[in-house]
C-alpha cells in the first residue's frame, strides 16, 4: 500500500468533489421525487447515492485498484479481506427533506482491519480522518494543511454525558431502542437524534459527544468512523461490549461507542 497519508490526501480530494454534488442536491430547488424505499419507508435511495458512489468508486479504483468494493448502493465486488467501503450519503432521509446534516463515508480494510477512514460532512467542509496507528485529526479546509487532532471527551461520568443514538429502519425493533434511549435520558445530561451514525461518531471522537449507541447499522456506516473513534482515544462495541470482528462481521450491527470512560456505565443503561 502507498503512503498513507499521501492516499489520505487522494482520498480526501475524491470525496471533496463528491461532497459538491451533495451540496448542489440539497440547494437546488426543484422537487425530487426520486426518493425509492429500501428495507422500509426510512430507508430510503436516490440518485444523489448512486451519482455519488459510482463518482467515488471510479476515483478509488485507481487509488487502490487490487482492493474490493463494498458499497452500499451497488453491493461487494471483488476482495472482502482488502477492500474499500463506501456510504455515498449517509442521512439520506435528511437529505430527501433538505436537512442540512449528512456524510460521505470511506474507509479501506487491509487484511480485514480498518487502515484509513475517513467521514465529510459536507455542509460544514470539516473531515474526520485516521490512519491506524496514526491518530486521528479533523481537517477544516482542501489541502490539510488545518488539521486538528481528535481527542475524545475526559468525562467519566454518564450523568455528565452527552450520548447520541440512532433508531433502526426495522420498526419491529423500535421499542428496544426506544427503552434503551429512556434508560439512557435517566441517567445521563441528555440525548441527541441527528440522523448520521458517521457524523455522530465522529462527534464522540472529537469530544462533543461521550457516546453513542444505535441497533441495525451496515458495515458501511460505522467502518470510517470507527477507525475515528479509535485513533481518538474512543471505544466501539456491539451491546454486548465485544469488539468487532471484522471478518465476522454479520449483516446488521447493534453498537456502542463512547470516550471509554463512560463505556461500561453506557452498556449497562442500553441493555437493561
């Protein structure tokens, strides 16, 4: 593999131009009435998601043309142990309403281990990046040149806590996370529901946010901005407090993420 900062940059201007289309979509006044319905009628498909993946997908070949693909519009190609793994927009249904708040997640698995994430938000122009073992940053302009390093939040206390979480597009398994959200709002300063499992994560990694949790998410959803949450000094679980197994990895994921601090307080809260 090349350097990774140097794919890193490649990376990141790829996405840059993708999150233009984003912007564009969202601006632009005309109705769009292209909205499909996946799994239910939350989950939903436009062709934004799929201009945008096919536009990413092309410019990540050539970066790394012998890695797989796994997209979530267009499915797995090739290699599953080196691969990218690319959510086009995730916040669709944001999107869809002209909320202003959505991602544009990649990240590549070596070996079936993360080495690079990175998460656009493409509203703010900010980028969550990592590279293991590299730390974490988030980068304010094109070129990287303004790069912060994440740091996650030193609150040790769930009662001190902000904690994000997300609701699953099965509405058979609203109530559990909708007892695990109460159990959660008793013991901790208060919840937020934003619509992006990536932009919430990443706002763990930058200390925003002490955790968050959310049932039924994709490989897609979380493998960038786990990477993130990691390098920043964070922990991702599943509800059970096991650490993901990348080559294991079933097809819906039920997780946690949090500073650490708060993390065996914050599984405790969400599984009752």
């Amino acid at each position: 593999m090349v350097d990774s900062w140097d794919m890193l940059g490649r990376v990141h201007a790829a996405v840059g131009r993708a999150g233009d289309l984003v912007r564009q979509f969202v601006a632009d006044p005309t109705p769009h009435p292209d909205a499909e319905e996946k799994s239910s009628s939350a989950d939903l498909v436009t062709a934004l998601d799929r201009r945008v993946e096919v536009m990413l997908l092309d410019e990540l070949r050539r970066i790394h043309p012998g890695a797989g693909i796994i997209g979530e519009e267009g499915g797995w190609h090739g290699s599953r142990s080196t691969a990218w793994i690319v959510d086009p927009v995730d916040g669709t249904t944001n999107i869809v309403h002209r909320v202003p708040h959505s991602a544009i997640s990649v990240a590549l698995i070596v070996d079936y281990i993360p080495m690079l994430g990175l998460v656009l938000n493409p509203f703010t122009g900010w980028t969550y990046v990592a590279t293991r073992d590299e730390g974490a940053f988030v980068a304010r302009n094109a070129d990287f040149v303004d790069r912060t390093p994440l740091v996650v939040s030193t609150v040790d206390r769930l009662q001190r806590s902000l904690v994000s979480f997300g609701l699953p597009y099965d509405r058979a398994k609203a109530d559990r996370t909708f007892d695990a959200a109460s159990r959660v709002f008793h013991v901790s300063q208060d919840l937020r529901r934003r619509g992006s499992a990536a932009l919430d994560l990443a706002s763990v990694a930058s200390g925003e946010m002490e955790a968050h949790f959310e049932l039924d998410l994709k490989i897609w959803d979380i493998a960038a901005a786990s990477l993130i949450v990691e390098e920043a000094g964070g922990r991702l679980t599943d509800w059970s407090g096991r650490a993901i197994v990348w080559s294991e990895v079933p097809s819906k994921l039920d997780i946690v993420a949090s500073n650490g601090a708060v993390h065996r307080e914050l599984l405790d809260a969400v599984d009752g």
